[in-house]
C-alpha cells in the first residue's frame, strides 16, 4: 500500500521511480490504497495544485487497485512491533521524533522496489 507522497509523486513526475513503482504494483501485484489515501491526495493537490486535480482523479480512476476503509483506531502501534523483527535497531528509533521514525520505517520497507 503507498503512501500519500507516492501517489502524487507518480502524478507529479510521471517518469519517476514512486511512478514506476506504483505502475508495477498496480500491474503485478494487488494494489491496496486506503480511503484515506485517496482523500489526502485529493486534499493535497486541490490545496498545492488545483489546476492538476482532474489529473489527479484520473490517475486514481485508471489504476487498478483495492480499496480499503481506514481504520478509525488504531488496534496496535509501532511500540507493539517485537524488537527482533524490526530492521534497524530500536533504542535509534526511540531516539528520533515519531513522525520522522514513520518516515523511516515507511523508506525501510519500500526499499525492495529500488530495482523497479
């Protein structure tokens, strides 16, 4: 499932690597993307660019993809993730704000699509 930033990224620069990932996804593999994607992007674009919002709406019509509704609450959070499986050490998590750490984590876990 991509984030906010990967979806506009792929509308932004449609040669991009966050372009090409999401084409691949969406290609051969089931793409999700969550309600909640789909609005901030909406949100993102009307607010940043309003002019590339029908492009905007026309690249979520023409993906294939999932969609799932957001959960309102979260049932676990990152501090419930065994330490063993994470995939870099969690005391320098700790240490890092915990938006920044999401971040983090989200680059970690994307990672495998380097090659794409």
């Amino acid at each position: 499932m991509p984030d906010t930033n990967v979806v506009i990224s792929a509308l932004l620069w449609p040669d991009s690597k966050p372009a090409r990932a999401l084409v691949h996804a969406a290609l051969y593999h089931e793409l999700l993307l969550c309600d909640h994607i789909v609005q901030e992007v909406r949100e993102v674009v009307l607010r940043k660019w309003p002019h590339l919002l029908r492009d905007a709406d026309a690249l979520l019509d023409e993906l294939a993809y999932d969609l799932l509704a957001a959960p309102q609450e979260a049932k676990r959070s990152i501090a419930d993730v065994p330490a063993a499986s994470w995939p870099i050490p969690r005391p320098w998590l700790a240490s890092r704000a915990p938006r920044e750490s999401q971040l983090l984590l989200e680059v970690v876990l994307i990672d495998p699509l380097h090659g794409i």
